[in-house]
C-alpha cells in the first residue's frame, strides 16, 4: 500500500512539474527554444552526465533549465546522517524538496519540520533555509524555479577544491543571487 501511495504522489509531483513547464513564459508566438522531445534520466544519472558531489553529498541534475526554457531545474541528492548545506537564502528562486527516502530535519525561516519519505515542503525565495539528514541515508528530489543559475552554483560548489576557504564559497552563492547566513544545522 506505501509503495502504491508513493507511486501516486510521484506520478501527481510529475503532473505538476511538466504542467509548471507547460506555463508559457513568452508570447504565444513566441517559438519555444527548449527541446521538445520527451527523455529519461535513469537512477543514479545526471542529465547530460552532470553529477556534482559536494559538502560529502551527491546530487543529480534531472531536468535542466535549457529543458524549460528556464522554469525550472530538477535535481535528485543522496545523503548520508548530518548531511546538509549552511543556511542560507535564495533571492530569484522558489523551492520544493520532496522526500523519497529517509528522515530531514528542514528549517524555513524560524520553524522546523522533520519530514519523511513522501513528504513534501515549500521554501519560498527570501527565506532562509537548510536542512539535515537525520536518518543513516536519505534521498530527496528538489526543484528550483525559475533554473536561475543553481545549475552552474553546484557546478562551481563541487570543482572547489577541499581546502575552500568559506569566503570563497560565500563569494559563489553570491554570484548566483543566494548569500549564506547561518551555519548548518545541528540535531537536537
């Protein structure tokens, strides 16, 4: 029955993802630029192999902006226990992370939820948030919207070298209309 219900909310996140894309953000006339074609991205697969592992952490782009004529970039991460990114604050894009597997703990603004498999949560622009993983392993899916430019951020975030000072990756999130301004999280 769990496995029947997660299958539902998947194909419902799917409905809204494509419908989101379908929005039109130019004129009618206007040609569409992105690819019209329908594709997969198989398991523990980038979209045109990109695969940024970065604060211990591997994420997936699924969908990207060029896909939507930068509505919207889709990106699945592995977790392990305390993983998690710094708060911090994006200024151009809304969130969502939906929960496939495992346990988080998600601060947006001052609340906290913790959230399980088949969980969903909005993070509206401007808030601060952050999350950590608090079950062994953990998965999620989580769009940005519009693309913006969180697609060349990990990127960036993931060919720093371990010796990055946090200036330099403060300096990133702020090229790409985010600022940290927190640490992470910590359980308990």
């Amino acid at each position: 029955m769990e496995q029947a219900s997660r299958r539902s909310v998947l194909k419902h996140l799917s409905a809204t993802v494509i419908g989101m894309t379908l929005i039109p953000s130019q004129p009618l006339n206007a040609a569409p630029t992105a690819a019209q074609k329908p594709f997969v991205v198989r398991g523990a697969e980038g979209r045109g192999a990109e695969h940024y592992r970065m604060m211990g952490f591997d994420l997936y782009l699924k969908v990207a902006g060029k896909d939507t004529d930068g509505q919207l970039s889709v990106f699945a991460g592995e977790y392990h226990r305390h993983d998690g990114p710094p708060l911090h604050v994006h200024y151009q894009q809304d969130e969502e992370f939906y929960i496939t597997e495992g346990e988080f703990l998600v601060q947006v603004g001052e609340e906290r939820f913790t959230l399980k498999a088949g969980d969903l949560i909005f993070l509206p622009r401007n808030i601060p948030h952050s999350f950590l993983t608090l079950s062994e392993t953990g998965k999620m899916v989580f769009m940005t919207h519009p693309s913006g430019t969180t697609e060349m951020l990990f990127k960036q975030l993931a060919a720093l070298p371990p010796t990055a000072t946090l200036a330099e990756v403060e300096k990133l999130h702020l090229a790409h209309q985010c600022r940290i301004v927190g640490p992470k999280l910590t359980a308990g």
